[in-house]
C-alpha cells in the first residue's frame, strides 16, 4: 500500500518517467525525498500562479492591522473569517464602514489565506468590473466575460458605493451575484449601508432582490471610525515638519558658536 500510494503520489505531480520504470526505482531510499521535493515546488508554482491571476496586488498583512483604531471592529468576527469556513459553506462577507477604515485590507488578507489554501480568487474594484462587462458589444462576448467573474472560489469586489451606476450596471452586477448565489463565495467592500444601495443604482429595479441573494448566508462586518490613511498622512507630514526644521535649528546652533 505504501508503495501504491508513492507511486499515485508520483503520477500526480507528473513524475511520469519515475512511474514508467517504478519496478525498478520503487526501493531506492531517494524516491520519497524525490517526490517530496517536486510535490513542494508543484504547490509553490501554483500559488505564485493563483496570486498573480488574484490580482490582489500589494498589501499588508493582518498583524500590521492597527486594532485600536477603528472605533468598532470584531477582532474576534474577522480572525474567524480569515479561517475560511465561509467558503467552504459558499457564503458571502460583506465589509462596510466609511472610507480609510481598512476595509481593503481586510479583503486582501482573507483572498490570500483562500489563496494559500488552494482556492483560486479574482479582486476588482466594482467600477472596473461593470465598466468591463458593459463593454462587452455582442452577447456571445458579455457571456465570456462573465465567466471570468462567476469562475472563481472566491470574487473580491472593492468600493461599492463610491460611484453611481446607471440600471444596466445593477443588472450586471445582480447577474454575477445570482450566478454565484449557492456555488460560490463572494467578498464584498462598501461604504454605504444596504438600504442606501437605492443611491449606488438608482435607476435600477433589481437592487432588492440583488441585496436579498448577497444576505444570503453573509457575515456582515462593520468597521467604524476615521481614515487610517488620513491618519498615516498626518503623521507623515508632521515628520516632514521635523526634518525641515532639524537643520535650520542645525545652522542657528552653529551660528551662535
């Protein structure tokens, strides 16, 4: 059984040389140290492959998270989040709080610990989602395109709410939700409350019932409080600040020598 079960192992990871002539290599003392080596870089290969398809792009990781900062934040909702059991049930998260609260960041974190599990992800911000979909001039092209975004483990869309969308974006994007709804997860970051959905889609009729499939089994998480940016901002200006008056009080030191 042990033997059966390298031998599997090496055909799986494409050994197929090794399992051609496996009678006479299946006693060498190097074969599992072999396997092992290339079932290692076959998973490396295919993270590194599955990230830069994510197009998660740069960010930082949760231990940078600054906890006491935002004035509500369920350290304990989101570190259960990060375990991924939401995916494995195809349930959705919903990340709502103003602008700069680190509702981004959170949606990278989760899409990467997808990633690390084996899941394939795909991240986009809402605006270059529905203005790539509306592009789409024939249907036999729309419906490629969708696929694009319905295949995934996991669909990350970032900034719903920071634009307003004419009613065949809100169609659109009840179109992914639907064909998702059940099957597949689906993280969501915004800066407005459900019932002000009506604003982000205004001429659109199908915002309840986009809304009702997105509640669906959904983890809402809300993170409160000012922008973490405008903070790191400051803070970076006031540096600045120092640095230029360190050599003016430099030269008047020197002066009075």
């Amino acid at each position: 059984m042990r033997d059966e079960s390298l031998q599997e192992r090496a055909r799986r990871v494409g050994l197929y040389g090794l399992v051609a002539r496996w009678s006479e290599i299946e006693h060498n003392d190097q074969i599992v140290r072999l396997i092992e080596i290339e079932e290692q870089e076959r998973a490396k290969r295919g993270l590194d492959r599955r990230v830069r398809r994510s197009r998660i792009g740069r960010f930082k990781p949760m231990a940078d998270f600054d906890w006491s900062w935002p004035a509500e934040a369920d350290r304990a909702q989101i570190e259960e989040i990060l375990k991924l059991g939401f995916l494995r049930d195809a349930g959705n998260v919903v990340l709502v709080g103003p602008n700069g609260t680190g509702k981004t960041m959170v949606a990278q974190n989760i899409t990467y610990q997808a990633l690390l599990a084996g899941y394939t992800a795909l991240c986009v911000t809402a605006s270059q989602m529905l203005t790539d979909l509306a592009g789409q001039d024939t249907s036999s092209a729309l419906q490629r395109r969708l696929s694009r975004y319905v295949r995934p483990s996991l669909l990350v869309i970032d900034e719903v709410g920071y634009l307003s969308y004419d009613d065949r974006a809100g169609d659109l994007l009840f179109e992914i939700v639907s064909r998702r709804h059940q099957h597949r997860s689906i993280v969501i970051t915004t800066n407005k409350a459900f019932r002000q959905w009506n604003e982000v889609f205004p001429s659109s009729t199908c915002v309840t019932a986009l809304v009702d499939r997105l509640m669906h089994r959904a983890e809402i998480v809300r993170i409160e409080g000012k922008s973490y940016r405008a903070k790191e901002a400051m803070e970076r200006a006031e540096q600045r600040n120092k640095d230029r008056q360190k050599p003016a009080a430099k030269r008047v030191a020197e002066v009075g020598q």
